[in-house]
C-alpha cells in the first residue's frame, strides 16, 4: 500500500511554520493569562488602597506607583493586573459555557431533528435577530447584577454558533457512516456523541472558542464602560476606562492602561483565531 | 417564490413572538415590580393598588394575552419614573440616534464596500494588506476606546472639535467618525472575503477563459454573486440603525435612544426598556425580510423557487 | 433449521417534501418483501441501485421500522430502534458497510475501535487479547491495529469493520455491499475472508451487492429485487445458471462469465428504475423484452415455481400447476 498520507505519529514531527505575529500574539496571550493566574502575588498594592497623598500621579514618576494613581490615589497598575483577572475570568466563562451549551443544543438537534431540531433553529434566529448587546442591557435591567449572572449571561453569546456547527457536523457525521456505525454496534447516544463525534469536531469547535472569546471581552467591557458590566469595587477592564474617562482631560492614563491592554489582547486572541482557523479548518466563515 | 416569502414572513412573525414572550417572561422572573418600584417598605394598600393598576392581579396567561393585546395596539406601557408614555419617549430619540447612525451607514458603505473590492481583485498588494491589517485593528478596537481616543485627540490635545453634547453639526462628527470607521473596517473584509471567494469560482475562470474583458467579468460575474453575502451584512447594519450607538452615544452624551436605554437600564425603568427591546427586535426583523427578499431578486435559483428554505 | 431472522411482507415508504410548506409525494422503497435467512446460510440479495435492497438490510437490522409487515429475529418481533432492547440485541446482529473508511472513526487507532463493543456490551473478557485475536482471524497483525483507518489500504479497514462487527459473535451479519468499493483484486481476498469465518462460526448472513459474480460465490440462496419488491428468489446455483424471471435473466446474461460466448444475451432497455415513478402492474414491464398487456395492469404476485424457487411473472408456469 502507498502511504499517501503521513502518519500523525510520526517521530519527528516538526513544528509548523508560524508567522511572527502570530507568535508575538501567542506570546502576549501567555503574558496575560500568567498575569491573571498570578494576580494575587504580583499585585504591589491592594486595588482598593487609597493614598491620598498620591492623588493623579502619572506613570513613571515614583518607583512604587509605576503606572500613576487615580483620583482616589489607588494603584493604576495593580488595578489593572485585578481587572484583567477579571475580565479574563468572565471571558473565560462565558466562552467555555456557551461552547457547552451551543455544542449541546446543537447535539440534541441532530440527535432528534423534527420538534426539537426546529426548536433550536428558532432560538438561533431569536438570538440572531436581537443585537446582543441590548438583550445583555434587557436582561440587566430586568435582573439586577452579579457577577455570576454576568458571566451567565456572556455566556448565551454566541451559542448559537456552536449549535450550528455541532448540529451540521453531527448530521454529516451520522450521514458518513460512522456515527451510525457505532449506533449499529449498540451504543448509548452519549457514548456515540461524546466519545466519537465531539473528538471529531472539538478542532472546529476550538477554533470558534478562539473566535467568540475576543468578542466576549470587547462585550464584557463595553458593558462594563457604561457602568451596567462588572461593580465596583469590583474592577475590571472596561471598568476601568469608563470611571478613568472622567479625568480624561487631567489624567489620560487612567483609561489608557486598560485601553491598551483590551485592544491587545482581542488583537492577540482573533490572530491566533484567525490563524487557526486556515490551519486547521478553512471552511468556517 | 411566493411560498418562499411566505416562510420567510412566517418566521418573522414567529421570532417577534419570541421576542414578546422573552420580554414577558423576563418581566415575570425579575421579581415583584410593585416592590421593585415602591420599595420593600412600601404600605400594602399602595403595593395593592398598583399591582391592580398594572393588573399584576391577574393569573399569569391573562397576563401573557393581555400584554400580546396591548403590544399589538400600540400601547407600550408607561415609564415608571416618569409617567409618560414609554413609546412616546422612545420616538423622541430616534431622530437623533438616525443622525448620527445613518451618516455613519453611508460612511461605512462608501468606505467599506470598495476597499474590500478592491482589495480582493489586489490581493497581496500593499494596499490590500493595510485594508486586512486596518480590519483586524477595526474589530479590536472597541468603540468606546476609539470614541476615547478621538475625544483625546481632537477635543482635549488640538481643541478642534467639541467632546460631547449635541449643540452644532460638529458635535455629530467625532460620533459619526467613531461609528463609521469600525464598521467600515468590518465591512471591507467581509466584502473582500465573499469577493474572493466568488474570484475563485469556476464559472469566473471560465467567463475570463472565454475571452471577456477582466473588467466586464468583474462587473458581470463577479461583482452580483460577491453582493448576495454583502446584502446580508449591510441588512443587519441597516438593522442596528436604531440601537447600533448604545455605546458611541454614551460616551458622546448624545440624547439618542441608546444614551435612552443605559439611563433606563441603570434605573430599571422597565417599560421604556421593553419598548426599546421590541423597536429594536421589529427594526431588525424588518431588514431580515428586506434582505431575504433582495435575495429573492438577487439570486435566480431562488427566484424560481429550487432552492427550498435553509 | 429455523430461521433466524424473518420478514413477512414488510414495506417501507419514505414522505418527502419540498421545503417547509412543499407538496408531499411517497416513494415505496420497499414494498411487500418477504424473506428468511437461516442459521449458518447466506442469503444473496441482488438488484440495481434503487431497488430498495440497501433499505432492506437496515429494516432486517432494525435500523429503521417498517411501516408494514413484521421483522423478526430468533422468533421475537425486532424491538424499536434505540431502546435498551434494541441496544442489546446488536450484540447478537452486526453490520458491514460499503465505505469501510467512512464507517471508521478517524481519530482512534483501530484496535481501539474493534474491541469497542465489547465495552459497549460490556463483556467480560480480556480486551487486549480479544482484539488481536480478532485482528488474527481477520488477517491483520498487531502492527496494523496500532494504525489509524486512514493509514490502510481499503482492503485492510473492511477487515477491521469485519472484525469489529464479529467482536460480540454476533449471529446474523447483514453486509450491505461490502466489497463495491474495493479492488477487484482485493474482493476476492474479502469475500473469501466472510466465507471462512461464517463456516467456522456458523453464523446467517445477508448479502447485499449488485455484483452478481461476487454474490454467486458466497450466497446459498438468492433473491433478486427490482423497485423494492423480489421478483425470484431460490438457490443460488439454480437462480444464477437458470434464471426464471425475465429481469433475472437479463441480469445475469449483463455479468461476465467464464466460458463459452453465450448467444441469449438479453439486453435490458429503456429508462432505469425510479421508484418515485414505479410503473402500474408489474413494474419491469417497460423494459420487459416478453411483456404482454395484463403486465401493464396486474402485478403479478411471488409463487413457486420449483422445488425451493419461486418467482413473480405471469408468463411463468407456477410449480404447483406443474405438478397437478
């Protein structure tokens, strides 16, 4: 037989070619997770501590305050190392429950097709049909807000995306046989999706994660900009430049730091989506 | 054709429906409104008497049909905090959230549209790198930190242009720039992606191969086929006119629906937000149907009714 | 020797529509067929793409219901489709599929997918020697149970769906066109492989192919389909040397044979069968060489016409009226 194809478990198998960018956004993302991970010991101050003595002091005047204070003399820096936790945290979140439960809702589509299937098809066209924002907005009038419902609530971003592809995979995948090969040995439909058709599709899947995530952060923090997001004293990203937007005209720094680091690290994680998603499945659009 | 408008009309209906119901049924979890509104030490008659008032009395599908019938005549409720019509206070706003979201419209579609195209039929040149690169840096950028930089920029280091508020046409413009630009920079990759895929295509391969011009093969092949993906982002843009500058008028204090919708979510006037809710929920569907019908004209397979409903 | 599995004139009819409020129209896939396969024999089944063979095997396997007639297995009626019964019963039928690859799950070695039923099923043995033991009688090595599906060659997957299917020594084995996709050269090897492990286990088998040469090597009986219904069915030596029924014929005088130039080629013409359009009276009639008018107006019905055969033409003399 001709080996057409190489073998996955071949020996030496070399890393393949990736462009410096997205090696430079690979690198910042890995910053910013450990940055969040390691929140608690890298943190100089409390990001609560106020001195007042040092109010609105600009970054790179003082050895202990190297990104400035605000108005109420806290920390700009270790503000910002507590508001990327955060942000990231809801992100995170979210991300991995709307993958949950798009995956899921699109499994029982295909699993069942008929009611069920249009059922789901018609909640994809409501989420669809609404700019996410203002369901965000409607939901946190009527609720109130906590950061387990924030997060909750980022995570019906985007599910739709997951059900559709979980859905269209699963079909093709009971259609090409051997979904319904392994229901024609007689196994459960658990074992059947979650043993053989989710591996089959978890790259496809991933490369959407990497997609929606950057988008849950610019939601979180746009939300959070207009004061409806994360509470202080809580902060966050968004927090963060929409309480520093005050002292725009006196002290610019305040927003800018979080700024920076939103516009990064979406940058960063839609790089390294996008890059994926040539990599390794070219047909999502 | 027919029975393919008639689906599509269907579904509209059936997602405004959605739409009525979550709105109810979110109403209904939130909680008391009686409490929410009076406050938890309010005197049990006064409780009683609104919830009468709101008919809060009633079981719960009275309820749901009640408000099915009063959406449908128009009748929206009444702002909690100030008495006046929610749908009244709504309509107010419109014409200055639609000055600022249409010019942006135009300015996202007379920038968008040709850098995609043209970046799709110069792939790799330099000018079609600075459009994909812009793109990306369009979508990470959030608009309030645009909107932030500009004010930083203009308003406050060279004092050209005010920062906020709605006095003069100048005021419109760093709101309109803001909102332009970032869709602008979505629409031209999404333009030169679908450009590109279209590009691709065989029957270009084969209009080219038989001796058309290039530029005739664009405008005759390429161009139609590449605008059927185009018209279904352009329809949820034209869609987002009424609420698609939440964040934008937030930051520039312009009195538009949006700026309308944060106040009222920050204070939990409910009727006003469900009136926004449903504006914005119809408006979209709306363009939907446009769109879908536009299909219908745009492409023949669908006109002649092969394709049946995806 | 009872029958293993039964269908009594069993039909099944799929509804398709166009779109959501598009006109619904039936297509008879399978109309009133009624067969038997015994402990230890194969039954051949042979007919054009179409003729609802493929669908036969899934309503014989339980996979989809009848929506006439009755399937039964070992004497009980086949339970529905995806309840615990049904699960159950697979451990005692199994399946072979025309596209060994597509039958495959890509992302696991395939030793892992050939012991999979015995978890499913949870049996007790030693999986790492119940798999190369099954690897062994399939023909493959240890090596190759280490390989993804797409690291062999095709003859190579159909041994590891054959082996996979034979893990829970299954009783009935349907294999629906198992060998099309492969090499000439390689079919020969895999349908001598399905010959030795049904002699050394005695299991029954159903033999789905259009190929008659491949059929006549494997099958102890033969029913032939046309348009979802059998029109001859008897031993497989006597219905392929001396096919009764028309279609028979033709089929069989189309397949190459050793021997002699044959001088009574029937040549089939005119349009192949659709069963969305299934034809009035018998629906070979159109490309019938020998039909007469009742053809276009009666569907003739399946009877004996020898010991242990049976067709369904008119212009066949029945056995029973031969013998009176």
């Amino acid at each position: 037989m001709i080996d057409i194809y190489p073998s996955t478990e071949a020996p030496a198998r070399r890393l393949p070619q990736i462009p410096w960018f997205v090696m430079l956004a690979m690198g910042w993302i890995g910053f910013v997770l450990l940055v969040a991970l390691l929140a608690d010991v890298i943190t100089p101050f409390s990001y609560t501590a106020m001195d007042l003595k040092y109010r609105l002091v600009a970054p790179f005047q003082t050895f202990s305050h190297p990104l400035g204070t605000d108005e109420l003399g806290r920390d700009v820096l270790s503000r910002l190392i507590v508001s990327i936790r955060i942000s990231l945290l809801i992100a995170f979140g979210a991300t991995i429950i709307s993958a949950v439960l798009g995956t899921t809702l699109g499994f029982l589509a295909a699993h069942f097709r008929g009611f069920v299937e249009q059922a789901v098809l018609m909640l994809a066209d409501f989420q669809a049909a609404l700019p996410f924002l203002i369901l965000a907005l409607s939901v946190l009038a009527f609720f109130g807000n906590s950061l387990p419902l924030l997060i909750g609530l980022m995570g019906l971003y985007g599910w739709e995306r997951y059900a559709r592809i979980a859905r269209g995979l699963a079909i093709s995948a009971s259609a090409q046989g051997y979904a319904t090969a392994i229901t024609q040995l007689g196994a459960r439909p658990t074992r059947v999706y979650l043993r053989h058709i989710l591996p089959n599709i978890a790259s496809t899947l991933i490369v959407s994660m990497t997609l929606v995530f950057p988008e849950v952060i610019l939601l979180e923090s746009g939300l959070s900009f207009l004061g409806l997001g994360v509470q202080p004293p809580m902060t966050s990203l968004g927090n963060m430049v929409g309480y520093g937007r005050d002292y725009i005209t006196r002290a610019a720094w305040i927003m800018l730091a979080p700024s920076t680091v939103i516009v990064l690290t979406t940058l960063a994680v839609s790089l390294v989506g996008d890059w994926l998603r040539d990599k390794l499945d070219p047909t999502l659009g | 054709m027919i029975r393919f408008i008639l689906t599509r009309v269907l579904r509209a209906v059936i997602t405004i429906a959605l739409v009525v119901t979550f709105a109810f049924v979110v109403l209904r979890l939130s909680g008391d409104p009686a409490t929410i509104i009076l406050g938890p030490e309010a005197p049990p008659d006064a409780i009683a008497a609104f919830r009468k008032s709101w008919g809060l009395d009633q079981p719960v599908w009275v309820q749901y049909l009640d408000y099915f019938a009063a959406i449908f005549r128009g009748d929206l409720g009444v702002s909690m905090r100030d008495g006046r019509p929610a749908f009244d206070l709504v309509m107010e706003r419109i014409p200055a959230t639609l000055a600022l979201t249409l010019p942006a419209l135009m300015l996202k579609l007379a920038l968008g549209i040709p850098a995609g195209v043209y970046a799709a039929l110069h792939q790799g040149t330099a000018f079609d790198r600075t459009v994909m690169v812009t793109a990306v840096f369009g979508f990470a950028i959030p608009s309030f930190v645009l909107a932030l930089g500009l004010v930083l920029l203009f308003a406050v280091t060279l004092g050209w242009l005010p920062s906020g508020g709605r006095d003069t046409v100048w005021h419109a413009l760093l709101p309109i720039i803001t909102l332009g630009a970032g869709g602008a920079a979505a629409l031209a990759r999404f333009t030169r992606s679908a450009m590109l895929e279209v590009l691709g295509r065989p029957y270009i391969r084969t209009a080219s191969a038989k001796g058309l011009p290039w530029a005739a093969v664009v405008r005759g092949h390429a161009l139609p086929n590449a605008a059927i993906p185009t018209v279904t982002l352009v329809g949820f843009l034209v869609g987002s006119l009424i609420a698609g500058a939440v964040v934008v008028e937030s930051v520039f204090s312009w009195p538009g629906v949006g700026r309308l919708l944060v106040v009222a979510v920050a204070n939990r006037d409910l009727a006003v937000v469900q009136c926004i809710l449903l504006l914005v929920a119809a408006t979209m569907v709306a363009s939907n149907l446009i769109v879908d019908f536009l299909y219908g004209v745009l492409d023949p397979r669908l006109r002649h009714g092969a394709v049946a409903d995806a | 020797m009872t029958d293993l599995l039964t269908l009594d004139d069993v039909a099944r009819a799929y509804v398709t529509r166009k779109g959501l409020l598009g006109r619904r129209s039936t297509v008879r896939a399978v109309d009133g067929v009624s067969l038997q396969v015994k402990a230890g024999e194969t039954l051949g089944i042979v007919g054009e793409s179409g003729s609802g063979k493929s669908t036969m095997g899934r309503i014989a396997l339980g996979l989809e219901r009848p929506n006439e007639g009755a399937v039964r297995f070992d004497g009980a009626p086949m339970p529905l489709a995806g309840t615990p019964e049904w699960r159950d019963a697979r451990r005692r039928m199994q399946m072979v599929f025309q596209d060994p690859l597509a039958a495959l799950d890509r992302r696991l070695p395939v030793l892992t997918q050939i012991i999979e039923p015995l978890a499913i099923h949870k049996i007790d043995t030693d999986p790492a020697r119940a798999g190369l033991e099954a690897l062994t009688a399939v023909g493959l090595s240890r090596d190759h149970g280490a390989r993804f599906p797409h690291e062999l060659s095709g003859g190579q997957r159909q041994r590891v769906v054959i082996a996979r299917a034979l893990m829970t020594a299954p009783d009935l084995l349907v294999c629906d066109e198992p060998v099309s996709a492969l090499d000439v050269s390689i079919q020969a090897q895999v349908v001598n492989l399905l010959i030795d492990l049904q002699q050394r286990s005695g299991l029954g088998m159903m033999f789905i192919s259009h190929d008659l040469r491949v059929v006549r090597q494997i099958s102890t009986r033969v029913a032939v389909m046309y348009l979802g219904r059998i029109v001859e069915e008897g031993p497989a030596a006597d219905v392929l040397r001396t096919p009764a029924h028309p279609y028979a014929r033709a089929l069989v005088s189309a397949a190459p044979a050793p021997g002699p130039r044959r001088t009574d080629r029937v040549i089939l013409t005119g349009e192949p069968p659709n069963p969305a359009a299934r034809p009035t009276g018998c629906a070979f009639h159109p490309r019938c060489p020998v039909a007469v008018a009742r053809c276009r107006s009666e569907a003739p019905p399946l009877v004996p016409i020898a010991s242990g055969r049976s067709a369904a033409c008119h212009l066949i003399t029945p056995f029973a009226k031969v013998a009176a």
